[in-house]
C-alpha cells in the first residue's frame, strides 16, 4: 500500500493544494490505498473534462487519465502515460486550457 506523502507530493508539483482550489476550484482526494499511489482531483472550468487522476508508477513516472464525470455518466477521455513530474502541469494546463498558476 502507498502512503499520503505520493499523493502530497504531486500535489506540492501542480503547485500545492491552495493555489489548485484557487485557480480551478479544485477538490483533491489523495489515493493511499492503490498499490502506486496518487491523487484525483475534480475540477470546474473545462468544458471537455472535470476529473483527473493521476498515478505514480514504479518506474517514477506518472500515469494521467482525463474523466468526464455528470450525474449518470463516467466517461475516460485520454490517458497520458510516461509523464515526468517536470510535464504534470503543462500535461494537464495543455489538455483543459487552465492555468493552474498565475
């Protein structure tokens, strides 16, 4: 089982926990039961997606995986594989059009 501090850390990486709910009202659930570890965070603002989980890998490069969540369907859009943590950002700012900093 992975501990909190994998999905603390990828959250330190997009910039920390308060700056994400102020810049897309984000809500972050850190994952600490998968094997891997990491993190979903919901967000508002995009049109094409409002979920992403991203999940660290042995390898120490991450999986992100864009969702489409409304109240009767969950949709996986886009699967990002092999990303380092340098790219989460721009991975994620690329595929939504937000800006997760000033």
């Amino acid at each position: 089982m992975a501990d909190r501090r994998v999905g603390e850390r990828i959250l330190e990486q997009l910039g920390g926990t308060n700056r994400l709910q102020a810049m897309i009202s984000a809500r972050c659930v850190i994952d600490d039961t998968s094997e891997d570890g990491g993190v979903t965070i919901h967000f508002k603002g995009c049109q094409k997606a409002n979920c992403v989980v991203i999940t660290l890998r042995a390898t120490d490069l991450y999986d992100v995986t864009f969702w489409k969540i409304t109240n009767t369907k969950t949709k996986e859009l886009d699967t990002f594989t092999n990303i380092y943590a340098s790219e989460l950002r721009h991975c994620i700012e690329n595929y939504t059009g937000l800006y997760l900093s000033l």
